[in-house]
C-alpha cells in the first residue's frame, strides 16, 4: 500500500488552523497581555502634554511587545514542549520549521493586535492621532520590534529546559525591562547607565517606534537603533535554534 504524504503548504495550513484557534481558547491570556499597555495610556494621559504621544503610546507598545513574545510565546512553547506535543509533531512526515512556524505567524497577529488596541485606546481617549504614512510606519518597526521580544523568548525556552523557571525567568525578565526602561527615561542617573538603557532591547524598540510616529523626526540615531534591534533579533534567533531541545529530556 502506497503512503500519501500531505503536502507542506497543506499541513502548514492545518498547523496555523490549530494554533489561531488554540490562542483563542486562550483569549485570557491575551486579554492579560493588553492590560499593562491599557493602564500605561489610562494613566498616563496627564503627562502627555508634557513628553508627547508618541513617547506614550511607544512605551506601551513597547511593553506590550514584550509582554507577548516573552510571557506569551516562551510559556507556550515550554508548556507543549513539556506535554510531548513537539515530540509527537516531530513523528509526522512534515518539516520542522512549520511546527515553529505557524507559532510565530501567530505571534506576528499579536504584534498587531497589541499595536492597533494601543492605538485605538490613544486615540478614542487620549486623543493622541497620527498621520497615515506615520501608521504604517509604526506598525513595520512594531513588528521589527516584536521579533527582538520573540528571538529574546525563543533563547530563554531554549537555554532552559522546566517550564516553571522559563516562567519565572520570562517574568522576572520583563519586570527588569518595564524598570530600565521607564527609569531610564527620567535621565536622573549617570550618562552611562542612561546610555546602557537606551541602547538596550527595551531602549532600542522604544526609540524607533516613537520614532516611526513622527516620520520627520527621524535621524542617524534611530537609523543605527534599528540596526541594533536587528542584531539583537539576529544573535537571540541563533542562540535560541542552538540551543532549542524538542524535548525536556
């Protein structure tokens, strides 16, 4: 009796179904993800004449980008991994890539998902608008921006093997960015440190997002911050392939 193997385009196809409609059972989690990035716009209204709306609405973009690739992505790909999911996907005569592959497609809908709930939240109550040509641009760096947040991820699962410390560690992670990043916009501690924090993860995905919202402001220095978000992706993306087990054994 002849095998009949599934076509690639056809398997990848069945793989994207099954994790949209599992990421939509999950629909708390997301909600959850969106929370930080709403309380950041809701509270912080009475500042924006003072730093500016795209410095607000970067902020919340930006931890909301990490909320997701770091807390969302990384916890599920232990967790199935822990199941025995990926090892029994691995048995199935389909590539390997498409296994993570309809995983980050997911992930790229939640970047936009985060970025377009923060942009209807500035605008119906911070009143914070853009220009058309300012919205496209933002949601290209969003997506750069949430593939250093999703490299940062892949490393940490990779690198660590029980689900409860790739939780934890991913927490712990993104509370150390919130603090970097908004202490390190007050400017109240050595050059070097404000430095440090500008040109970190955080920094660097702040600054060409604020950055994308208003075109005309763009210079050298967001040139060269894209660059390095970039590389960031770049050296997490192959540490995490190096490092990524399909199992905890």
């Amino acid at each position: 009796m002849e095998t009949v193997v599934p076509k690639t385009s056809a398997v990848f196809s069945s793989l994207l179904r099954a994790d949209f409609t599992t990421q939509w059972r999950n629909r708390r989690a997301v909600v959850l993800t969106l929370i930080v990035p709403a309380i950041i716009l809701l509270s912080w209204k009475g500042i924006i004449d003072q730093v500016g709306g795209p410095f607000v609405l970067a902020n919340a973009i930006t931890i909301g980008l990490f909320a997701s690739g770091l807390m969302g992505y990384s916890n599920t790909i232990a967790r199935d991994r822990d199941k025995g999911i990926f090892q029994r996907l691995r048995v199935a005569p389909i590539p390997s890539w498409t296994i993570i592959g309809s995983r980050l497609l997911v992930q790229v809908a939640m970047i936009l998902i985060v970025t377009t709930v923060v942009f209807v939240i500035g605008l119906d109550y911070d009143k914070i608008g853009l220009t058309p040509a300012a919205y496209a641009i933002t949601y290209f760096t969003a997506i750069i921006g949430g593939s250093v947040a999703l490299s940062l991820g892949q490393m940490i699962v990779g690198y660590i093997k029980n689900p409860e410390t790739v939780n934890s560690t991913t927490r712990l992670v993104y509370i150390l960015f919130i603090i970097l990043g908004m202490i390190g916009e007050l400017n109240k501690f050595p050059v070097i440190i404000n430095r440090a924090v500008h040109w970190s993860p955080y920094g660097t995905v702040k600054t060409i997002l604020s950055t994308g919202m208003t075109p005309a402001t763009w210079n050298s220095d967001t040139s060269i911050a894209l660059f390095v978000t970039i590389g960031y992706t770049i050296v997490f993306t192959i540490l995490g392939i190096k490092w990524f087990k399909w199992n905890t054994k």
